[in-house]
C-alpha cells in the first residue's frame, strides 16, 4: 500500500497528459510482473522487490481506471458509474478471497501459494488484455501556461474548496471504513463475546449489504443535495460508531453479534452514500486539464487512510480503546457539519446555476 500510495500523485500528472487507457494497461502488466514474481521468491529482498513492482501498478492502474471511466462517461453518469465500479470491487475481493481459500486448502503445499499467485497474476493480464481490446481511449486534455487556472499541482493547491472537501473526506474514510474494516476485529475480540466465526459473518453482512444495495442507491442520492447526502454519510457513521459500546455490555453471543451486524449495515449505508456524492463530486470540481491530478488526490483519501486509519486505531486500542468510537462518532459528526456549511459553493446537480 505504500507503493500504491507514493506512485498515485505522479500518476494522476501523467494522466494529465498521456492517455489513462495506455496507463491502466502498463499498471495492470506491473501488477503481472510483480504478483507473478512471488511464485518464485527465495529471499526477502526478492518478495521486497515484487511488493514494490505489484504495489506500484495497484497504484497506477487504479488511479487511471478512474480517470478513464470518468472520461467515457458522460457527468450525468458518473455516480452509476462509481457505484459499478464499487460493486465490482466488492464482488473481487469476496470471490478473489473464496477461490484462494480453495486453492490454499486443496493441498498445504508450496506450489498450492505458487498457483495462487500465478492466478492472481493472470486476472490482472486478462484486465489488461479487455481494456487494450474492447475500451476507447479518449484523449487527456493537456493545459498550455495560459491557461488562467494554472497548470500541475500548484493549481491543485490553490484549490482551497477542494482541499476542504478532500481533508474533511479523510476524516469520514478514516472512522467510517478504516476503523470497521482494520480496528473492530481485535476490539470485538477483546471485548465482546462474539468470536472468530461471527465477526466473519458480521462482515459478510457488511459486503453484501454494499453489493446489493449500492447501484438501486443511486437513484435516492440522486435525488440529495451533496452537502446533505455527506451530512447523511456522517450521521450514519456516528449512529454506527457509539453503537459498537454497547456489545461490550452485553454478555450473550447471540446478542452482541445481532447487535454488531445491524453496526456492520448501518456503516454499509455510509458507505454506499459517501461514495456515491464523493467521487462524481471530485470529477465535477476538477478542471479538464487537471482531472488526473484531482482523482489522484481522491484515490490517496482511500489509501492515505488505510494507512493512517490503523495507527490512529491501535494507539487508541491500548490507551483507551473505547475512545476509538466515540471519539471517531464525535470526528464523523464534526467533518459532515464542516461538509455541510459549504452549502452551495460545491457543484451540484440539483442547483440549477452551481457556483465555481
């Protein structure tokens, strides 16, 4: 994640100027590269290396596949189109991790990891092989030093709104997702008496609750103005957040796990919406020329989080763990009111004359 996260700046300045469908499929060869590599490492310095070389096209390729969907479609169908590509995400992660758990579990044997990085590495050439045969390459709109918006990251910079919108979004992705996704395993464990086998169900719920739910999601935020549908992101995560204390209260399995599945939807729900305004809301307020760079910004909200979300998290776990949630309630509902004071100086669909 490190790599991914250090390549995401340059790449989206690439995709200002070179085409995102030549990236997608350089990233997605990297990732062959890299993942391909692991079947054969002897020596830490080699699984080192495959790490960089998987991470960096992880990196690239993801930014510029954003890049690229928003360039095809059209700005009506930005949402669906973020929405889809959440479903797809969603639905890898969970068959990628059951067809590994087949493999692994066929036969505990070195070429059984050998064949899962070898698949691992073919999914990612099949990708590319798709977007090179079957996907359009619209041109990058590259900026001349005229231009009265300014060029590169310094334009980005000076884009005091965007940066507001794309600080106070960390704040959501760290307590909304992080926090589900990486602290509350080990504090369930600790401190509730559900187990192993329930906190894979009460994620179970959480994924298909987003699957399922996500693309008929588009037309009710559709219908939201963005600075509420983020309001409605934030109060979501809070509800979801303090309700985490009382399982530790609760002595019986059956009801600490019912209790954690309906946690485990109600921040699906924040999920769906948050995505949902967040994305198209990036694409909107990106100028032409500095659309890359703008989308890299918003793929680093995601990865800049994961890595920040469990240090946050883990300190919090041994000084004070049950400050993880109400203070990550208190942090949700400070950063929907700042989102919600910007009113109507972000793009929206439903103002019929949006300001700049």
């Amino acid at each position: 994640m490190g790599t991914s996260a250090l390549v995401t700046p340059p790449t989206g300045a690439l995709l200002d100027r070179y085409s995102a469908k030549t990236i997608v499929v350089a990233g997605n060869l990297a990732s062959v590269v890299g993942y391909a590599g692991f079947a054969f490492v002897e020596r830490p310095w080699q699984g080192l290396a495959c790490s960089i070389v998987s991470g960096a096209g992880l990196g690239a390729a993801g930014t510029a596949n954003r890049t690229l969907v928003v360039r095809l479609v059209e700005p009506e169908q930005r949402a669906a189109a973020f929405a889809l590509n959440r479903v797809a995400g969603n639905f890898g992660i969970g068959s990628g991790a059951t067809v590994a758990g087949f493999i692994v579990a066929s036969a505990q044997r070195l070429s059984s990891f050998q064949i899962l990085y070898f698949f691992d590495a073919v999914t990612y050439a099949a990708f590319a092989l798709i977007v090179l045969a079957a996907v359009p390459s619209p041109r990058a709109e590259i900026a001349t030093p005229t231009d009265a918006t300014g060029t590169g990251f310094r334009a980005v910079a000076r884009d005091r709104l965007f940066l507001t919108v794309i600080a106070a979004n960390v704040v959501l992705v760290v307590v909304g997702h992080t926090f589900f996704s990486n602290i509350l395993p080990p504090f369930v464990k600790a401190h509730t008496p559900v187990g192993p086998a329930e906190i894979g169900i009460i994620f179970l719920l959480n994924t298909a609750f987003i699957v399922i739910a996500q693309i008929p999601a588009v037309r009710v935020v559709a219908r939201m103005r963005r600075t509420h549908a983020f309001a409605a992101t934030s109060a979501l995560f809070a509800v979801a957040l303090l309700a985490v204390l009382p399982a530790t209260l609760i002595h019986s399995e059956l009801a600490a796990t019912s209790l954690l599945a309906g946690v485990a939807i109600v921040l699906a729900g924040g999920e769906i919406a948050h995505i949902l305004v967040l994305g198209p809301l990036v694409a909107d307020m990106a100028p032409h020329h500095l659309l890359g760079r703008y989308l890299s910004l918003y793929t680093l909200t995601f990865s800049g989080s994961l890595a920040v979300g469990p240090a946050i998290g883990g300190l919090l776990l041994q000084t004070s763990p049950d400050a993880i949630w109400w203070g990550g309630a208190l942090a949700a509902v400070l950063a929907g009111a700042v989102l919600l004071r910007l009113g109507d100086r972000i793009p929206d669909p439903l103002h019929e004359t949006p300001s700049a």
